[in-house]
C-alpha cells in the first residue's frame, strides 16, 4: 500500500466537493474565507503531505458458532 492520503489514517470521504476528493483531518478545520463556516481540507487520494500515518488494522469479528 502506498503512502497517500487514501490510505492515511488522517483522510475521511469528503463527499463530492471537489468530486473524488477527502478531508485532511490531521488538524482542525479552518476558515474557510468568505463563509463563517470552517472546513476540513479538501486533498485527493493520492496526495500526500509528509504527514502520513497508516490506518490502523481493523479487528476481525468473531464467528459465531
């Protein structure tokens, strides 16, 4: 797997602004300008910043018997 952001542990799905693109929840979000809203960064998936983390493994349900 490589390191970039669709697989860093920091990126969330951005939902379609820009299409395809993640939030960088690495840091808190910020003023956006001219809305009084502050949003997380938008980045694409294979951008990378330098601050990558891997997402940590997901555990395995049991099996029921």
């Amino acid at each position: 797997m490589s390191e970039s952001c669709e697989s860093c542990r920091f990126s969330a799905p951005g939902g379609d602004r820009p299409p395809g693109a993640l939030q960088c929840r690495r840091h808190p979000p910020v003023d956006a300008g001219r809305r009084p809203v502050a949003q997380w960064p938008a980045v694409f998936p294979e951008g990378w910043c330098g601050e990558y983390e891997a997402r940590p493994a997901v555990a395995s349900k049991p099996v029921a018997k």
